[in-house]
C-alpha cells in the first residue's frame, strides 16, 4: 500500500482542527488570537512604512526635477580681451544649439541669475532671481503648472513672478509692487551703488518645495540681463532631459558638447547627499520593520509550544495508527504555517488600505491633534504622500512568510520526535 503523499488532506484537516480548538479542548486559542494579530499589525506597519518612504521620495525627486534643471551646464573662469577675469558666456545661443543637439536633450534654457533684497512696505526678504525668457518659463513644470498659484503666466514679461512663501512673508499678492534692491548695481567713478527697481508681481506660483517657494523669483531675461549688469551675456545654461534618472549617462555627452570652457552639474550632484542619506533610511527602517515582523512571529513558537504540550496524547495516538514523523511535523507546521499566512494576509489588506486612504487618515489626525502633523518649512515638501509599489508589497509578504513559516519548524520537529509510548503512558 503506498504512503500519502505530503500535505495530504487530513493533515490540513488535523492542522486547521488544532488551530480552532478551545483551550478547554487542548488548544492556545489565545494565543494563536495574539499571533495572528500581532503579525497583522507588524506586517501592515512594514507596508505602510515602505510606502510612506516611497511617496516621499517620489515628491521629494519631483519637485526637483519639476522646478529646477535637469543639468546646469557653466563656464570655466577664463580672461576676456580687457584681461578681466569673468564665468559668464557671451556665446550663449552658440552654446545652446550645441547642447540642444544632445540625444535626449528636451530643452535648453540661458539664464541670468543673481541674489537681490526684496522689499515691501517695510518687510524685507532675500531673494534668489532668475532672468528667464517667459516661453522657456512655461516650460518649467512646477512653475508653469504648480499646486497652487496666483496671476497669469502669460504676464510674465511685465513684471515679476515669485514664490507663495516669498509673497506670503513679503505680504504681496498679484498687483502689488516689490522693490528689489541689487547691493552690485550702478557702477561710477565714485564705486558702486545698489540698483533698485520696482517690479509688479503678475505671477505667484507654489511649486511643492518650501526652500523655492520661499527664496525664488523670475525676471524677463532681457530685463534680468539689464538689472544685474549681465547685457548680452548668460550666467549658465539650464537644461532637461527625457530619462533624468539616467543623467549619468548624458552629463558627459553634455559637457563634450559644451566645449572645452564648460561645466556641468546633474540634479544628482545637487541632491546626492540627500537622496544617499535617504537611502540609509530606507535600510535601516526596514530592518527595524522587520524585527517588529521577527517579534510577532516569535509568538507562534509560544504557541505551538502549549499546543505540543496540550496535544501530547493525540500525538501518541496519532502516530499509534500509523501517522509517521513527518506527518507528524507538517500537521503542527501548518498549524503554525496557517497562523502566519492569516496573519500576513490580513495585514496586507490593512496596510495597503491605509496607504491608498493615506491622505484623508493624515488629515484626520491633524483635525484631532489641532495642528500640522507635516510642516512643511522643517521637511522642505507641503505633503507626505504614500506610494504603494508592488515590489514593497512583496517584500513584506515573502518577509513575514519566512520568518513565520521558519519559526514554526522548532516546535514542529519537536513534536514529531515525541514518542508515543511516554506521550501514552500516563492517559
């Protein structure tokens, strides 16, 4: 007669019988209740947290490479005919058909850039302005289509167009009139005396980082150029790319087309510290995630452990009529074995709901607490968004899956190798 073959029915019947059995029947009811919850919720904790770290980095790299350039591409300091030592490119529309020509290249925008005071009935705040041409504004995502924003971008080329934080603190809105104040401005015989112009603001933009919002504002280019004494040159060209993960890859081509006088600098550059450090994080939370996975499955050892104990004269008769050892062992790891896989089950249903509601739970708890969970000058984005991936999701599932079901094997093992006589001895 040929022997069942493993994971027969009767062994998930056995299995699934144990699991629901009373403790005044043998069982750990209780126990498997504190498992199954505890995996539930460790489980729904590490999804929640990959997708919370996935939604932030996200909007993190989106704000950056929504507002600013993909690569800015400079000069070397070099000597001009009079001998005077300058960085600023005089060729710059030579300089940006050549970058332009780039495969990848989507576009390529001069700029002239200085830093300025600007001031408004009293309230001061420095400003970071870029001299831009309005159809290469439009271009910009974060700008040209922000969260929020005040004016009209089509009446860029008279006046001035600022961040929500700048006319917030600044108490300007669209109409007002801001007076920027260049320390660098008129030079004369007697030296250099600050330049101030006074600019309508016709455009207020919230791109989704603090730091731009509250430091940025763009002139017309020619205006700019004029202001900041830059006539008929450009401080730098900025430029975007299709794939802006893959920048490694095109800075090189990028700087050969530039020429032997030009320098670039990748979004990454910029951000690499930060985008390092994040992934650091990443690791380490999802260590601590897992041991809180780790812990909870531990309570399945606990339990398991009563139940062999509770069950040791069905085992004595179990392997009486002609159950082996290994039968034995997989009828406790799957009652082990199904506790985790509830577990694991129930918490991804838990955790992915939480992160698809993310949004309306987090303004919930800020309605409750009265205050703003996220504040955004200390985190540098307004929201927190959550993000789930696929791959995240199984991550935690295969995580939680081989802890619990590697726990179970100790106590399983143990109970195969029960012997049924002692376990019959004293029934």
């Amino acid at each position: 007669m040929a022997s069942p073959t493993p994971f027969a029915a009767y062994e998930f019947l056995i299995a699934w019988r144990y699991l629901r059995a009373k403790r005044a029947e043998g069982g750990v009811s209780i126990m498997t209740w504190i498992s199954l919850i505890g995996i539930t919720l460790a489980v729904a904790a590490l999804i929640i947290t990959l997708a919370v770290r996935s939604g932030f980095r996200d909007e993190f790299v989106s704000t950056i490479l929504g507002a600013n350039a993909h690569v800015t591409v400079y000069s070397r300091s070099y000597v001009t005919e009079s001998g005077n030592v300058t960085d600023v490119i005089p060729d710059y529309a030579d300089w940006a058909g050549r970058l332009s020509a780039v495969e990848g290249v989507t576009r390529v925008a001069p700029l002239v850039r200085g830093q300025v005071m600007a001031v408004h009935r009293g309230k001061t705040s420095g400003m970071d302005v870029f001299g831009i041409a309005r159809q290469d504004l439009e271009q910009i995502p974060r700008i040209a289509d922000p969260d929020a924003a005040l004016g009209m971008i089509e009446d860029f080329d008279t006046g001035v167009a600022i961040g929500q934080e700048a006319a917030r603190s600044l108490g300007v809105t669209v109409g007002d009139v801001v007076r920027l104040i260049n320390p660098e401005g008129v030079k004369s015989p007697f030296g250099t005396s600050p330049r101030v112009n006074e600019y309508e603001v016709v455009y207020i933009f919230r791109s989704g980082r603090y730091d731009i919002d509250r430091t940025r504002a763009y002139l017309p280019f020619a205006e700019a150029q004029a202001y900041f004494n830059r006539e008929g040159v450009a401080d730098e060209l900025e430029v975007n790319v299709v794939e802006p993960e893959s920048i490694d890859a095109v800075a090189p081509r990028l700087r050969e087309a530039g020429g032997e006088r030009a320098l670039v600098w990748t979004w990454k550059d910029s951000a690499g510290g930060f985008l390092r450090a994040l992934e650091v994080e990443d690791t380490v939370m999802f260590v601590l995630m897992s041991v809180l996975v780790l812990i909870a499955s531990m309570n399945i050892i606990s339990g398991l452990v009563m139940l062999v104990k509770n069950k040791g004269r069905d085992i004595g008769i179990l392997r009486t009529i002609g159950l082996t050892q290994g039968a034995v062992m997989r009828v406790f790891f799957l009652t082990g074995a199904l506790i985790g896989t509830l577990g694991t089950l129930f918490g991804v249903i838990l955790g992915c709901l939480f992160a698809i509601y993310f949004d309306p739970i987090l303004a919930f708890v800020n309605g409750v607490t009265g205050g703003e969970v996220w504040e955004a000058s200390v985190r540098g984005i307004y929201r927190l968004p959550a993000k789930l991936e696929l791959s995240d999701v199984l991550a935690a599932v295969g995580l939680s899956l081989a802890l619990s079901w590697g726990i179970t094997l100790f106590p399983a093992r143990r109970a195969a190798r029960m012997n049924p006589v002692e376990a019959l001895r004293y029934e």
